[in-house]
C-alpha cells in the first residue's frame, strides 16, 4: 500500500498524489509562486482573520480584472 507523497494520507495505488494533493500541484504549476504567497497569508492567521484576508484577496483581484477588462473595453470603441 502506497500513500500519498504530499499528505501522507490518502492511499495511492496507481500514482503519487491523491486527488486532493493533485489539485493543489496543479495549482502550484499554473500560479507558481503566487500560491505559497496565499498559503502564507491566508493560513498562518485564526480562522476569523482567513474568512476576512481570503474576502480581501478576492475582493481585490475581482476590482483587478474589472477595471482590465473596463480598459479593454474603452481601447475597443475608441478604435472604433
């Protein structure tokens, strides 16, 4: 019996990390270093002050990608 090479478990048959483990690896491949960021700061807090930095990160790329795509939008009919 093989056990997950990240928990350590959740057994593995078939390969090295469990469903679970997996999503977070596939996290860290696309976000890179973005990721251990969050972990960091979300985690290392009591359970109030996560709910409240996990809204706060949210909150601020949400207002990110609104006023990117705000600006997309304004390059888009100025060219037209």
């Amino acid at each position: 019996m093989f056990y997950c090479v990240l928990c350590e478990k959740e057994v593995c048959y078939l390969k090295k990390f469990c469903d679970k483990c997996n999503k977070v690896k596939k996290y860290i491949n696309l976000y890179e270093d973005r990721v251990y960021t969050i972990l960091d700061n979300v985690l290392s807090r009591d359970k109030e002050k996560q709910d409240n930095k996990i809204s706060a990160e949210i909150k601020e790329e949400i207002e990110n990608k609104n006023i990117k795509l705000k600006n997309h939008i304004k390059r888009g009919t100025e060219e037209n």
